[in-house]
C-alpha cells in the first residue's frame, strides 16, 4: 500500500466556499513523509489557497516529477487530475498536455534535486516558453528521498550531516527563471503561510509562466547547523521584500492600511495582488533590478523572499503560438485529421 486513505467524517459546521466545498474536498491521501517535513506545510498551503479561491479540484491537473517533493500532489486536491512522471521530466508532460488543453490549470510540483540537476534543461525550456503554470520548487538543499545527498541548490559551504562542506557553486532557480523570462517569480519559506499562500493564489490566477522557490526545510536529512536550508538559518536570514494579500474579482477591496502604504497589480481576470513593501525601493515591475537585488543580498548570505517580479502583460505558449482554442478532446476528428488533400498542400507549401 503506497498511500492511506482518509476517513470522510465532516463536521457540521465546517467552513465552505463559493463552490459549496470545504476544505476536505481539496485534500488527498494522508502524507508518508516524514513527520515536520516542510514539504506537508506547502501541500497545506496549496489546499488552503485552492479552497480560497474556489477552484473546482476537477479543473486543476497537478504534476510532479520523482522526490519527497514530487510524492507531495498524492497527499493534496484528491480529486484533481494528476501525474506523476519520471525524475526531472515533468515539464514537459505539463507542457504537453497544457498543449493539449489549455483549459485546465496546471500546477506543477518538483524538487531541487528535480528541477537544478536531472531536469534543469526540461525546468528552463518550461520557463522560457511561457507555459501557462504554477511552477513550484520545494527547495530543501538535498536529495531527501535518497538519503540527503547535496542537491545543485545547496549553497557553497554549506555543511551536509556529516560535516562535509559542499565545495560547489550553487543553482539559485529564481534568478535563472528571471533570466529566462518568467513573468511572476516568487520565493516564499515552506514555515510562513501567511506569505505563501497569497503567493500561491497569485501564481495560480497568473496567465504566463509562474514560478515560486519554497525553502523547505528537510528535517531528516538538512536542518542541522552549518546547514543554509534550515528552519533556524532561514528564518534568521529572512529578507521579506513585501507582504501581500490576493484579492479576487468579487471579493469587496477592503481598505485597512492607510492610504499610499500599498500598492495595487491588477491580474487579467480583474483580481488584485495587494502589496505593502518592506524594501523601500524595491520595484517589482523592473526584472533587471529584481536580479540584481537577489544577487546582491544572496552575497551576504540573505534569502530575499516575497513577490520578487510580475509581469502585468504577460502572454502564454498558446498566443504565443496561434493555438486552436478548444481542447483536443472535444474536437470532431474531422478538425483533428484535415485529410489528404490539405496534407498535400501542406507539403507542397514545404517543397
Ligand atoms: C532517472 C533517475 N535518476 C535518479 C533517480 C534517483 N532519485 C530519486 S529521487 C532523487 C532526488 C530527489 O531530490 P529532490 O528532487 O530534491 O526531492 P526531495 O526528495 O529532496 O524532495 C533521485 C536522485 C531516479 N529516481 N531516477
Ligand atoms: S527525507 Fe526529508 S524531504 Fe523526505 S520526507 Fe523526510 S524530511 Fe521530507
Ligand atoms: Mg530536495
């Protein structure tokens, strides 16, 4: 048995959203992951944030690559689509079957192991074709499911178990989805929800390739001294940038701040990002600024965390590529097979 089940008692007067579901409808099988694993707090985040937003689970397709990490989408939406593919590899099955139906919305769940080593070039292809997602790294620093070995996220000199001090420079995912023209990048801490779930709700509602890094402290095998992925490390080296609420279409806009202290990013389907900045100078529109901002604080061994960068115009692989608008499936095979004659024109057109 790879998973349990859980019991379906519910109690009366359980909280429920627009749908008319509760929370249990948005969660899956009961986690086998170590107990404290930071990797149970983010699958909690992702239930909470699809439960607030009112998601249908049936509309969601969730994929993950091979990890602790990757384990992660049997514990949470049980009722989603899912796919659990082979090590590195999920973005291009997401690819794939975003292609295949632009309809759903796609959440995709890998390592740091998954995503900066074995799938770092399937990661960078992902980012750079735009392909409408929420990408998550859960980023513990090691390959927790065989045993703690240093991942390509693990900084330089930072000491495994044992002792040993990691001699290689590493892979910061955030700034290279930067470079590759993500258009909403985010770091969040797997120990802040208050952070990440708004991050989350974002992501998800963003219509382009949205990417967020979650520092997800291993217990069993990275949260030792010495260690720069450790619930103590990362929350002494936090460098929150802002705090943020995610306001929907039809939630009323509540004022509670005074005025000029937040500032406001409108999304496609009218829901509103809230922001009150913490860095004073910091613009999240300005990608060059928000690189050289990381690096800079990444030097003095700081973890800048927050909504690092958005793109307010951002498009998607199908615009970018003329797409039909209907999903495969519900197609007549007469639009899928356009027959002989049409093939022959085709080819003609290549000759
Ligand atoms: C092709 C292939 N190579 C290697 C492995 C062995 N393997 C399984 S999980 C893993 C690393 C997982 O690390 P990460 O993605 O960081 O996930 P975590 O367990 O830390 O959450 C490796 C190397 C594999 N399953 N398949
Ligand atoms: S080995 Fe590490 S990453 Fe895997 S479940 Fe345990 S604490 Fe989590
Ligand atoms: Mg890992």
């Amino acid at each position: 048995m790879t998973y349990l089940a859980k019991p379906k008692f519910r109690h009366p007067d359980i909280e429920l959203n627009e749908l008319g579901f509760s929370h249990r409808d948005y969660e899956g099988s009961i986690s086998t992951l170590c107990a404290g694993c930071g990797h149970d707090s983010i699958s909690s985040a992702i239930m909470r944030a699809c439960f607030e937003l009112s998601l249908p689970p049936h509309r969601i397709a969730k994929l993950s690559g091979i990890g602790c990490s990757s384990k992660t989408p049997t514990y949470f939406l049980g009722q989603s689509h899912g796919f659990n593919s082979v090590h590195g590899r999920m973005p291009s099955v997401l690819t794939g079957a975003n292609l295949a139906n632009r309809e759903l919305i796609y959440l995709g769940v890998s390592g740091d192991g998954d995503s900066a080593s074995i799938g770092f070039g399937q990661f960078a292809h992902a980012i750079r074709r735009a392909v409408n997602m929420l990408y998550i790294v859960e980023n513990n620093g090691v390959y927790g499911l065989t045993k703690g070995q240093f991942s390509a996220t693990s900084d330089k000199g930072s000491k495994s178990k044992k002792g040993i001090d990691n001699p290689d420079s590493p892979i910061d995912l955030v700034s290279i989805a930067l470079q590759l023209g993500a258009t909403f990048v985010a770091r969040s801490f797997s120990g802040d929800k208050d952070q990440l779930v708004p991050l989350i709700k974002a992501g998800l509602e963003h219509q382009g390739a949205a990417f967020i890094d979650v520092i997800s402290p291993c217990i069993a095998f990275n949260n030792h001294q010495g260690s720069t992925k450790s619930f103590d490390y990362v929350r002494a080296h936090n460098a929150e940038l802002n705090t943020l609420d995610f306001i929907t279409s039809q939630a009323p806009i509540a004022v509670d701040y005074p005025e000029g202290e937040a500032q406001d990013v409108r999304l496609h389907d009218g829901s509103t990002i809230r922001l009150r900045k913490l860095s004073a100078d910091y613009d999240i529109h300005d990608r060059g600024a928000a690189m050289s901002h990381i690096y800079r604080l990444g030097r003095s061994g700081e973890i800048a965390t927050g909504l690092i960068f958005i793109d307010d115009e951002a498009s998607d692989m199908h615009a970018r590529l003329g797409t039909a608008k209907k999903p495969l499936n519900a197609m007549a095979d007469r639009d899928i097979v356009p027959g002989g004659a049409a093939l022959a024109k085709i080819n003609a057109g290549l000759r």
